[in-house]
C-alpha cells in the first residue's frame, strides 16, 4: 500500500466543501518515505470494499452527519 499525494487543486476543492489539511508524520511512522499531505478525516477514515453499493455508502455517510453530535471528539476536541 502507498499514499498518493493530493495536489493543490483538488486541496483547495476539498478546502472549499469543509475538509482541513493534515499531515501523516514520518516522525510518527517510521516506514513512510516522507511527511504525507493528506486530508483531516478528524479520526473517521471510512473503508468499504470496492464492489459495495454507491447508496450504501451514501446512506451509511448520511447517518454518520445526521448523528454528529452524538460522536465524541477526538484528542484535538474541535
């Protein structure tokens, strides 16, 4: 598995629909080649497999923002 990176377009895309900027640290991770750009999920990466149904996730993705406030926050508390 390998990062890919994010170019400055598709950051400021995100930036503009309410994601932040993160880095995943080398200091933290010591097999990483490199800091890596990537993009604050504030802790809730979602994986699915590649063959699950678009509307699964979508709902699966509404729940999770119709229950936000009920999701304790990170270490960071936003």
């Amino acid at each position: 598995m390998r990062f890919l990176g994010i170019d400055e377009q598709h950051f400021a895309a995100l930036e503009r629909e309410g994601f932040r900027r993160a880095k995943i640290e080398k200091s933290r991770f010591e097999r990483l080649p490199a800091d890596i750009a990537a993009v604050d999920f504030s802790g809730w990466p979602i994986f699915t497999r590649v063959d699950a149904p678009d509307l699964l996730i979508r709902k699966f993705c509404e729940a999770m923002v119709a229950r936000r406030d009920a999701i304790p926050l990170g270490r960071e508390g936003q």
